[in-house]
C-alpha cells in the first residue's frame, strides 16, 4: 500500500550531475551504516567520487550482520537483533530498492501479538489502516483499554497525540519526559505496557527518560498520521546478504570505494580541498565535502580531537548528545523447535528483562536451515533498556527465566550455542534535547552529519531518520556545487484531524 497523504519533499534544483563542473568533487563519508550508504548513494548517482570509512569488517552499521561460530565450529549468521522495516519507512526502502527494485529479500510479519505481566494479549492483526479508526479499534479491542479508559481521558491534554505537527511538537512536549506525558492524559497504567511502552523501547530507552514529544511523533508516525499500517517487513535473511552486499556491490559499481575496518579520527579545515580527514591508517584524504555518518560517541571523539572545527555553539552541540541505557540481545540455538503457534515477534510490557522474543528461524534463511537441519530453533531475547552496568550473568539468567515462563517448551531444550551481545551506542532523545540537537547542516563549509540521533524537522524516526538524513546530507552538498538533488516523502507533516487539531492548539494557549 501507498498511502495517498504521503508528502513528498521536491528535490533540490540543479545540473543532472557533476560532469559540468571544473573537477569532479570527492566527498568522505564516514560510517556505512544506514545514514552513510544513504548519503553514498545520493552523491555517487550523481557522479560525485565517495570514499567510505567504515571500522568494522561490514556494512550496515547497527544494522549489519556477520558469522559467527558455535562451539561444535558449525558457522552461523548473527547480528544485533530484530529490525522492523515499516511501509512509512519510504526513504529507506527507496535506498534499498537500489539492489533490490522489488524488496523481494523483505518478508512480510503478518502480526506481532503484544503480551504483558498479567497475560493479556494485543494483537495488531486485522486492524483497519486509515486514520482515526486504526487507533480506536485498537483501544477497544484491547483487553487493556475500557470504554470508560476512554471516557477519562483528558481530551485536551491528549489532544497532541492526534494533532502532531513537526517540528511544532517538539516545542509543546519535549520539556516533558513521555511517562509524565501519560499520567497527565489519563492513560490506563495496564494499556501503558502494551500501547506505549513498546514505542518507547524502541529508542532503547524508558518513558520517563523519553521525550513526550519523540513519543508523540512515534504515535503519529505509525497511527493517526499514515494509512500505511502497522504491518512491517523483515529481512528474509541475514542483514548482511539480504541488504548491505548487494547495495555494496551496486555502489562499488557507481565507482563508491570502501575503506573497512578504517576509522575517521579527526577532521580539519584547508589542504588542497576543502576538508582533511585524518584517519585510524595515518593517511590524510582531502575532500570537497565530509559526511559523519556515525554513532554518538564516534562523532563526538572526532569533534573532541578537531579543535578548529566549527563554532563553540555548534561544538557544544554535538558534546551534550547522549546513548540511551544498554540494551541486550540473547541468541539462541536450541536443540528443539517452540511451539507452532509461537510467532515470529512478540512484544512484551511489564515483564522486565525483557522487550520481545523473535523465533528468527520462522523468517531469517540461515536460521531456518540451522533449525532444520538440528531440528531445533533459533530465537532472540531482547532487553532495551538495562541498568547502566549490567551483571551478564544475572542479566542472562533473568532473560533465560522469562523466555521459559512464556514459552515453556524452551526450558527443556538444550543450547547448542548462545550468543549474549550488550552495546549502548543508540542516541537518547531525553527531554528538552531538541531544540538544540545538531542537525544535518552544520557551520563548517562541507561538512554534514547524517545519523538517527541528528535532527531534522520531518516526520521520521529510528532507521527512517537514518536513511533521510543521509540523503538530506547528499543534497545539501549537491546544492552547494549546483547540482540537483533526490526528493524525500514522509508521512503527513501534521494530524490528519482538524478536530484534534484544534484541541491542540487549545491545549498549547492552556500550557
């Protein structure tokens, strides 16, 4: 489905490419996650030379994939978990039709089922699409959410909810954390689980150390503001050969180059370009342009060892960006397979450690070969938000306990091989960081950043805000050498409903 009230961005105007100019420029990006092979793809078709540096042996960033070894030495696919790859995700999908036209390596989910402490079930299936009704019939099929949950609800305080306008949102909610949010709207404490709190944790991060206007524009993005739906896609395989190698292999033939395993350590105005970057080898690259294309700390560890890099607001900037918690992802290989009825996501709320549990081997190629071939399974265990400096093996245990609680089949199976990864490199959007997040443009001529953690004032979020920020980088530097850049869409810019639109703005006089 497209949804007809999609908007669509016009690109920049300009020469259809570079070819008119006196020098072909060079561009460095740093980082082959998302963001970066976004913003690769968008100047390589437009023939500007691309030079990627990427640390790691593989491309896709937090969404990459690599092998791994079980202690029999049997190879395995691994990566850092579940990704959903939404319809409203135009921007990626636009990326990944580059290798892919027809997004045949991506599956559709036909449901994730939500389960909380208490054992009640939400469901996403048979949902219609459009606008409010999505939303409604939700609640009220919710054993969580009552007629008279609906009844006490403050319609003015939730009234934004409904009524989401980017960036307007952000200077109406974001001093406030979104749990804070929830209580002042009435919100059922049991349909908080469910409803929100999976929203919330998918910024790896607890309601109240979220932004209630991130959480706003999360609802919009995925209820009141798109027909699209809340079905999604995943990844037929391994991250890395359903996506990131064959888009390697279509930018290595528009001439990009990968540096991998190579580090941007700093960057520095002048040389014969424009730019200097200063990488983890000792080579220096000179460049007409630069795109950070990093994880928080990256960036700011090269800001911190460029002094001369822009202005002391802009610096200040980039140095109060903040991770979210740790978040924890428990892969396993079990001698037996789950129940039939178990699906391929399930979202959970109130059942700390955990998040979801994904049986990958019901959609990931390499997986479903393992599970046939031992005739077992393989299943993730997700924790989104930890404590600070988790106890692993507690941790473990604690996730081991829950998967055998919901799905008890799993307690007598044995673990052919486990794989317990923990990072914390996600960005945090805590309250009141908007207003002054670095955004795509910065005050160094030349220089970009692209990124889920950098800001741009449309309605996207998470892999999403990646992808647009990387093509947005492209353009901005495509416009400043007069040549034309790639259009964007989104879903609607603001709520659909003049009604709770006006609620809102009575809500915005009253605060």
């Amino acid at each position: 489905m497209m949804d007809l009230r999609r908007v669509t961005h016009p690109a920049p105007d300009g020469a259809p490419n570079v070819n008119a100019l006196p020098s072909r420029p060079h561009v460095v990006v740093v980082g082959a996650g998302i963001a970066g092979l976004a913003a690769a793809t968008g100047l390589a078709e437009r023939g500007v030379s691309v030079e990627v540096l990427e640390r790691q042996e593989y491309l896709g960033g937090r969404v990459g994939g690599w092998t791994d070894q079980l202690g029999d030495g049997t190879a395995v696919s691994n990566n850092r978990g579940f990704h959903a790859f939404f319809r409203q995700y135009y921007n990626l999908r636009t990326l990944l039709r580059r290798a892919d036209p027809d997004l045949e390596r991506l599956r559709e989910v036909e449901d994730y089922p939500l389960v909380d402490g208490e054992g009640r079930r939400d469901t996403f299936r048979g949902l219609p699409k459009t606008p409010p009704w999505n939303a409604l019939a939700f609640a009220l099929r919710s054993p969580t959410f009552r007629i008279r949950d609906l009844v006490r609800l403050n319609a003015v305080a939730a009234a934004p909810l409904a009524a989401v306008s980017v960036p307007e949102i952000y200077e109406l909610l974001d001093d406030r954390d979104a749990g804070t949010f929830l209580s002042d709207i009435n919100f059922p404490i049991a349909a908080r689980h469910l409803a929100f709190e999976v929203f919330a944790r998918s910024f790896f991060a607890r309601p109240d150390r979220l932004s209630a206007a991130e959480l706003a524009t999360m609802f919009h993005i995925y209820f009141l503001g798109s027909s699209e739906g809340l079905v999604f896609d995943v990844a037929e395989s391994n991250f890395d050969t359903a996506l990131w190698e064959p888009l390697g292999q279509y930018l290595i033939g528009q001439r990009v180059r990968f540096r991998t395993e190579v580090s941007a350590e700093s960057v520095s105005v002048g040389g014969t370009r424009v730019l200097q970057v200063h990488d983890s080898t000792g080579r220096t690259i000179d460049a007409d342009g630069v795109v950070l294309a990093t994880d928080v700390a990256a960036l700011q560890q090269i800001v911190a060892a460029s002094p001369g890099l822009g202005d002391d607001r802009w610096r200040g900037q980039v140095d109060q960006l903040r991770t979210a918690p740790p978040f924890a992802v428990l892969r396993l290989w079990l001698n037996r397979p789950v129940g039939t009825d178990r699906p391929a996501f399930l979202g959970t709320g109130g059942l700390a450690p955990i998040d979801n549990i994904s049986v990958v081997s019901r959609y990931e190629l390499q997986a479903a070969d393992w599970a046939r071939a031992h005739h077992g399974s393989v299943l993730e265990v997700h924790s989104y938000s930890v404590a600070d400096q988790p106890d692993t093996s507690g941790l473990r245990q604690r996730m081991l306990d829950r998967l055998h609680q919901l799905y008890p089949e799993t307690a007598g199976a044995g673990i052919v091989g486990e794989t317990l990864l923990i990072r914390d490199d996600c960005p945090l959007f805590y309250p009141g960081a908007f207003a002054d997040r670095p955004t795509v443009n910065t005050p160094v001529n030349g220089l970009m950043l692209a990124g889920d953690g950098i800001r741009i004032d449309l309605p996207v979020a998470l892999m999403e805000r990646a992808a647009t920020t990387g093509w947005s980088a492209a353009n901005g530097l495509l416009a400043g050498w007069g040549v034309g850049g790639h259009t964007l869409h989104t879903v609607p810019v603001r709520g659909r409903s003049p009604v709770l639109r006006r609620l809102a703005g009575r809500q915005r006089r009253v605060s």
